[in-house]
C-alpha cells in the first residue's frame, strides 16, 4: 500500500530528475504543475519569479493562461501578502475568500473564477525568495497541513528561478 508520504517522495524526486537534465523548462513547470494537482490539488497553478532588488515579478507558468498569461512583468508595491512571503519567505494559507481579498489585488478576478482558497509557497535559497509557487482552489480546500507536502515540491523547483533574472529563458 502506497502512503501520501511514498508519494510525495516519488514526486520529488520525479520533479528533481526533470529539473536536472530538461532543457525546456516548461515541460519541467507543466510536470511540477501535474504534481502539485495529485499531491495536494488545485484549480489553478501559477509560478512567479522575484527579483528582490527591483521588486519585480515575471510569471514563469501559469495553468491558465486565458487569465493570467506567461510573460512580461509587474511591480510589486509594498503589500501585507508581499511582506509576508517575498520579503519573509512565509508560506500563505488563504482558506477563504476574505483571505484572497486580502492577499491579492486582482481578487474580484480570482473569486469570479471560482477560486476562494489559495497556497502561496516561496523558493528561498540562503534566505532571499527567488520565486513563488501559486496554488488556487475551492473555499476550504487549503489548510496549514499542505503547506509541508507543498514545500518539499517547490524545493525541488527552486533551482530553476536561479537559471534566469526574467522569463526569457522559460
């Protein structure tokens, strides 16, 4: 009988394999994104890559992107979300739609699709946030137990918001 456990563990190190010898890092994201769905769910999966120094954010990878494209950049000005897990390297756990009002401007968007829960987990390497993995899904869905399953996974992914300053090479 295989556990939640055993499988975290094949998925890491699945994920971990791919990020080692694939070239098109979309395939990797698009791996990473079937991974995240088995082990914790999802309706939408995103990737943001940080730049600390310009506050810059690129998404690298999106599930959805009629919605939230791949590509280009934004400015992150001083948020309570953005202190909390670009600045901190905290995980966010948004139970409910109050919590994505709270933690996005584009919420109106977010919750008109459905989404009323959300994961965000920071790739942190010595301390400063690469990059986040973005996780949505229905009110409830997500809780603080996620977060641990959540983090093996995008440790697993941290190398590749390394490879690049922008999207460019994604």
């Amino acid at each position: 009988m295989t556990t939640q456990q055993d499988l975290l563990i094949q998925e890491a190190a699945a994920i971990a394999r791919h990020v080692a010898v694939e070239t098109d890092m979309q395939k990797v994201w698009k791996q990473a994104d079937a991974a995240f769905d088995r082990i914790i769910g999802h309706r939408m999966f995103t990737v943001l890559r940080y730049e600390a120094e310009t506050g810059k954010v690129w998404r690298l990878y999106t599930s959805n992107p009629a919605d939230y494209p791949v590509g280009g950049f934004k400015v992150m000005g001083p948020t309570p979300w953005g202190d909390l897990v670009l600045k901190q390297g905290q995980p966010f756990v948004g139970k409910d739609a109050d919590a994505v009002r709270w933690a996005y401007p584009d919420h109106e968007t977010i919750i008109g699709l459905g989404f009323e829960s959300a994961l965000n987990i920071p790739m942190c390497v010595a301390g400063k946030t690469l990059g986040t993995i973005n996780l949505t899904h229905v009110a409830g869905h997500y809780q603080e137990r996620h977060v641990r399953d959540a983090s093996v996974l995008a440790a697993c992914l941290t190398p590749l918001c390394m490879h690049s300053n922008s999207s460019a090479n994604y």
